[in-house]
C-alpha cells in the first residue's frame, strides 16, 4: 500500500462497529452460545451485574459490547469451560475471516 492509498483509507469514514457484519455475526453467535447454555437474558444480565434490557439491547445491536463486557459474556456463557470458550472463540474468529 502506498502513501496515497493509505492516506485515502485514512479519510474513508468507517460506519460504527456496531453495523459492522462481523460484529452482529459475533453477536449471533454469542446469543446461540447463550441459548445453548440455557441461559436466559435474564440469567445472563444477573451473572454479569447488567439488566435484562441491556442484555436485550445488546443482542439487537441497540448497545455496544465493550472489551471487558464481551470477555465476560463469554466466559459466562461457557460457563468456564475452557473447551466449550475455545470453541465458541473459533466461531467468532471464523465470523471475522469471511
């Protein structure tokens, strides 16, 4: 990439994550890992010190997932098990290399 091309994506305004594909492809699959657990929004909202409208919010793209809360969603939904948390990482990874 040269200088040009740079300075254009540098000037390209970007849509808030929140549109973005990957993101609400990650969400998604953060919600089947919420079901799969049989955790409700409710559950989810209590284990995480959220209410259940922030949990609602959240799962349709009104609210923004931060670093932390998302680390703690999916260590929540996994319910600590490394191998379940591994698996559903490989999803969200997989989201974000279409």
């Amino acid at each position: 990439m040269n200088q040009r091309q740079i300075i254009k994506c540098m000037q390209t305004p970007r849509l808030p994550t929140i549109h973005d594909i990957r993101y609400q492809n990650s969400i998604k699959v953060l919600i089947r890992a919420r079901k799969d657990s049989g955790l409700s929004q409710l559950d989810l909202a209590l284990k995480m010190g959220l209410s259940q409208p922030d949990i609602s919010k959240i799962e349709r793209f009104e609210r923004r997932l931060d670093v932390t809360e998302f680390m703690d969603v999916l260590y929540t939904v996994s319910n600590g098990d490394l191998e379940i948390l591994n698996k559903i990482w490989n999803e969200i990874c997989e989201c974000h290399n279409r």
